[in-house]
C-alpha cells in the first residue's frame, strides 16, 4: 500500500473503481514480457498500454492509489522518467503523511486526556493514515473509550 498510494481504502461503488480491473488487466500482460520496454520500438499495442496507463496516472476521476499504480507500472515496465520521478515523489510525502498523522492523534489523545496502550495507539494511528479516519473522528472515539473505562 505504501508505493501504491497511501490514503482511504475503497469500495466498488467509489468513483474510479472501473481503473481497478482495467489495471488488473494490463498487469496481467506485462507479467509476460521482459521490461523496461522501449516504447519507441514496441508493437501499437505495447503502445496503447502505455498510453492507457498515462491517462489513469492522470485522470481526475482515478483515486490516488491508482494513479500511484499506473505510474508505477510505466515506471517499471516502460523506464518512463515522468512517472519515476511522481514514483519518487509519492515517497517524500509518505513520511511527512506519517508525522502529521502521529501529530493529529498526539492532539486528539491531549484534547480527551486519555492514556492509550501503545497497542491502541498504533492501532488508531493506522485507521487515521490507511483509512481515513479524521481527528475530529479520533476524538469521538477517544471519548468513547474513556467514557467505557469510567464504567
């Protein structure tokens, strides 16, 4: 998950679901060939996967992970210097993601005024950055979890 995009997890009704298969479909052509591919060289269709795979890079409809996958794969099955570099890219802002993250929950456990078990901590951490959850959805359920420690 963390090359392919970082952020809320989907469901098929989600807008740009219809990328996920298409996706699925070119993966399973370029397992057969040897990469990088020189697309200069290659056949129309060859050309036409890589073309594809650029306009889900950056299509307005796409989710994220699946602009991450595309360029991922132009990255590695045909060596496209664009999506290295938005490859490259993706990663700087995974860890500047993860510290904001252990900062909107270092918040949201100082608003409440609760001690979490660094297992639940984690836990909670990894639905705020993997799942979405918000702050203000870190606090509701951090009072929650005081409000069942007091009973």
């Amino acid at each position: 998950m963390l090359l392919t995009g970082a952020g809320i997890e989907t469901t098929q009704n989600q807008s740009g679901s219809g990328f996920d298969a298409e996706l699925d479909a070119v993966e399973a052509q370029l397992a057969d060939l040897d990469v990088p591919i020189d697309a200069a060289g290659a056949d129309s269709s060859l050309r036409a996967l890589r073309d594809r795979l650029h306009e889900i890079a950056t299509a307005p409809s796409a989710q994220d992970r699946q602009k991450a996958r595309a360029e991922l794969m132009l990255k590695i099955a045909f060596a496209d210097q664009a999506a290295s570099t938005a490859v490259s890219e993706r990663r700087k802002g995974l860890g500047a993601r993860m510290r904001q993250v252990d900062a909107d929950l270092d918040a949201a456990i100082e608003s409440v005024g609760v001690e979490l078990d660094p297992m639940i901590r984690e836990g909670l951490k990894t639905v705020m950055y993997a799942h979405g959850l918000t702050t203000d959805g870190a606090v509701v359920f951090l009072e929650f979890l005081r409000a069942s420690q007091t009973k």
